[in-house]
C-alpha cells in the first residue's frame, strides 16, 4: 500500500480551498491547512484536526516552520483576498494576502520543504520539479504590471 500523499492547502477558509480541504482526507490524503489569525478555523478544524490546521503569524520564516513541519508533497495555494468595492485602507491587506503571502510561500517551498522535488506555480499547485527562484520574481512583477494595466 502507498504512504498518504501530504497535502498543504491555503485559502481553506474560502469556497474552493474549503472544498478542497474536505475532499483531500476523503480521497486519502494527510492534509494541512494555512490560515490567517483572523480566520475562523473551526470546521477546518472538525474536518483535518485542530493539529493539521496552522496559523500563519505573518512571517517568512512561521511559514517556512511550517512547511518543514508538515513536509507536504504538494501545496495547493488557493488564497487571496478579494474585495469587490475596495477603498484606500483596502490596499495593505490586499498586497499582504496577494502578493507577500504568495512571495512567502514561493520562499518557504524554496526552503523548507523539499526543494529538490518542489516547484512554485502562482495560483494553482506545488508540485514535483526543480525550483526557480527567479520565477518568484517574474511572478511578482508580472503581476504588477498586469494590475497596473489594467
């Protein structure tokens, strides 16, 4: 029989991260969530064990404690922050959410899990390839440019 694939999901609290959240253990995966502090984890917690549910503090090396805790085979990164009217003190949370978060994360798969198999997709999966820094880089800027653009 085949050990359990280690799964770690962010935006668990949300619609689809929840989702998926619930449907990993059901399809046999050891599954862990991120949360931010504000979030209300309860479920997550019924659904994986208050254990397998991490609060991130914030920090680039919480989550890298986190991924070298968890060691997980594959990282599903589904969270953001979405606001549908936003207003000037909507900015810092929105860049906290979607672009220093997702940078930490890229930075801690880097570091903490298994670097030699892992590889950082913005928006979607973790999985199973060499890492490039410098896609994390890209990323970030592509994804100025393109609000910027907009």
């Amino acid at each position: 029989m085949n050990a359990a694939r280690v799964a770690l999901v962010t935006g668990d609290t949300g619609f689809v991260g929840g989702s998926l959240a619930r449907r990993l253990p059901a399809d046999g995966s050891e599954t862990y969530a991120i949360v931010r502090p504000s979030s209300n984890a309860t479920i997550l917690g019924d659904v994986l064990g208050s254990g397998n549910v991490h609060v991130h503090d914030g920090s680039t090396v919480g989550l890298i404690d986190i991924l070298r805790s968890v060691h997980p085979d594959i990282v599903f990164h589904l969270a953001s922050l979405v606001v549908a009217e936003h207003s000037t003190d909507d900015v810092d949370p929105f860049v906290q959410s979607n672009v220093l978060f997702g940078t930490q994360l890229l930075e801690a798969v880097t570091a903490g899990a298994n670097p030699a198999t892992t590889t950082p997709v913005a928006r979607g999966t973790i999985s199973n390839g060499p890492v490039f820094p410098a896609a994390m880089i890209t990323s970030t800027c592509t994804r100025i440019r393109d609000t910027i653009s907009r």
